[in-house]
C-alpha cells in the first residue's frame, strides 16, 4: 500500500514536474541538433491542412477552441521522442508523426503544439482525462489498453529486445534471464511480459518510471539488463556504443499507436485517414528516414488497422 501510493505520487509528479512545453525556436537549418543523434534539422516540414471540420469530434472541438494541440509524447528515447534542452526542442520519429498529424488537423506544427511528457504508466489516465488530445509515443496498441482509450494506426511495428553491457556473453534473449536482474518500465507491456512468462524471478524484476532510470542502473551494473522494443534500445545502444548493446532476438509484436480517447472515433477515423495518405505519399517514409531511419535499420510503413 505504502509502495503503490508512493508510485502514483511519482507518476503525479512527473506530470507535473514535465509541465506543458512550447519549444523554442527550432535550430536553423543545418545547424546540429546538438544531441548528436537525430537531425532535427532534416525532418521533412509539413503543409498545413485549411478548413478542417471534424463536427463529431469532441477533442478537435476543444483543439479548435484552444487554437492549440496538447500533445502526449515521450522526452527520453532518443531517435523517438527526445527533448533536447539547449534547443528547447523535441525531435525523433514519434515526434515528428504527432506534428504531421498536427499540420493535417489544421494547426502549425512549428507553433501551435503544446507537449506533455506523460510515461507509460500515467497514459491511459493522461488520454481518458483530456490532459492530451493525443498521445504519440512508442504506446503499443493492445485490447487491454483499448478498454480504456483509442487507437489510430499502427504507424511502426517494433519487437521487444533486450540491452545489455557490451562485454556480456551471458544474455543472448529471454531464455537466458534466470537470475538476472532485469530492468523495464512501470505499466509497459515489456515488464508484463517478464512477468508472465516468468522470464526471471519476480524478485529479480527491477521497475522505473522511464527507460533512462533503467539505463542508468545497467550502466551502474546494478541490473543485467533493460528490456522494451528495440526501437528504443537501439537508441540508447547508439549513444554509447562502446558500453551497450542490443542482443537482438526480439520476442515480441509491438504495434505503435497514436492514443486518442476512447469514445472519440470521428478522431480516431480522420488519424488513420491522415497516416493512410502519408504511408501512400511517402511522406511517413519521409519522416522515417529523417529519424529513426538513420540508424541504418530500414523499415516500410505498416497496414492501418481500422476497428
Ligand atoms: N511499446 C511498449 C508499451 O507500450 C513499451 C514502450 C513504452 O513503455 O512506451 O508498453
């Protein structure tokens, strides 16, 4: 009890303390995004949409009110969702689709975007409350979820994978985790996964707030490893190469959706639309390219599933 009230405190916190943020000026074009990683700088800009009507849509009724988008996103997952605070700006793929699906709302994505940092386990409270008009980051689209929010997409398909320190032969995917310490995040569909199929002992499940926390404790060889979607290890491989590295057996489907609340389908009906013209147009491929994309791994747009 005294745990769980401490972990909703956390969770209220770090909303609070995350706040809602308008960026600054983005950097000038070609200048470094000053991350060395992703190029904001290359991230395709977008036409914004005229005379958008959405009359059974609740939520755009509200943006539309505001003048504004409130945008759910990650701050932490480098090629993904990242803010960058000698810029005052947020870059990487999650991001970037979150500012198309702006522009084509009818709102500039360079400066009518407010961003919230909500982690994964404040998400279906942040959507179901209206804190967020919508929610774009690494959210893995499930039946579970579903019960308590909406879901456009998928725009991504990632797998769960596991880091560990560069020098570790020992882990070589899930069946190799008895007895190690294994880090994920709090409400994520990784560290239920652990859980279930018993990757490694409950005592041996260590739990954050975010994947950075998690990272951190690897580093500090407090844990033997940090498991999510590849997607975002890979980041966090790719900062430090000569300390990391993703084994690469993913075990897992994880297909990222943009989290719209539940009863809102004229929303969730014009986002796929939105995702369905950029998969066709190449702009998602676009956007892929100028983020995650850089990394090497190339990957193609998947199929919206409309429910
Ligand atoms: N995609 C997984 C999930 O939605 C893991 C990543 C995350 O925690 O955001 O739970």
């Amino acid at each position: 009890m005294k745990f769980r009230s401490l972990a909703v405190a956390l969770v209220a916190g770090a909303l609070v303390l995350a706040g809602c943020g308008r960026e600054g000026a983005p950097p000038a074009p070609g200048a470094p995004a000053g991350d060395g990683g992703t190029a904001a700088a290359a991230a395709p800009t977008f036409a914004v949409a005229e005379n958008v009507q959405l009359p059974d849509s609740p939520t755009f009724q509200r943006m539309q009110e505001r003048g504004r988008v409130i945008m759910g996103v990650k701050n932490d997952q480098p090629g993904l969702g990242q803010f960058d605070p000698t810029t005052n700006t947020y870059s990487g793929f999650d991001v970037e689709i979150g500012r198309l699906v702006a522009a084509k709302l009818g709102f500039d994505p360079t400066s009518e975007i407010d961003y919230v940092v909500v982690q994964s386990a404040a998400r279906e409270d942040a959507i179901s409350r209206g804190d967020v008009d919508y929610y774009v980051g690494t959210y893995t689209i499930n039946d579970n979820r579903k019960q308590r929010v909406g879901f456009a997409g998928p725009y991504f398909v990632a797998g769960q994978d596991l880091l560990v320190r560069a020098d570790d032969t020992s882990i070589t995917g899930p069946q190799t985790l008895q007895g190690k310490k294994v880090c994920s995040v709090t409400g994520s569909t990784p560290i239920q996964r652990v859980r279930d199929q018993g990757l490694t002992q409950p005592e041996n499940i260590v739990e954050f707030q975010t994947y950075t926390q998690c990272v951190d404790q690897l580093l500090q060889g407090q844990v033997n490893a940090v498991t999510t979607d590849d997607a975002i290890l890979k980041g966090y491989a790719s900062q430090r190469p000569d300390e990391l590295k993703v084994v690469g057996q993913t075990f897992s489907t994880e297909p990222y959706g943009i989290g719209v609340p539940r009863d809102d389908t004229a929303l969730r009906n014009k986002v796929n639309d939105i995702l369905e013209e950029a998969y066709a147009d190449g702009t998602w491929q676009q956007i892929y390219d100028a983020t995650l994309g850089l990394s090497g791994s190339p990957a193609s747009a998947p199929q919206v599933e409309r429910y």
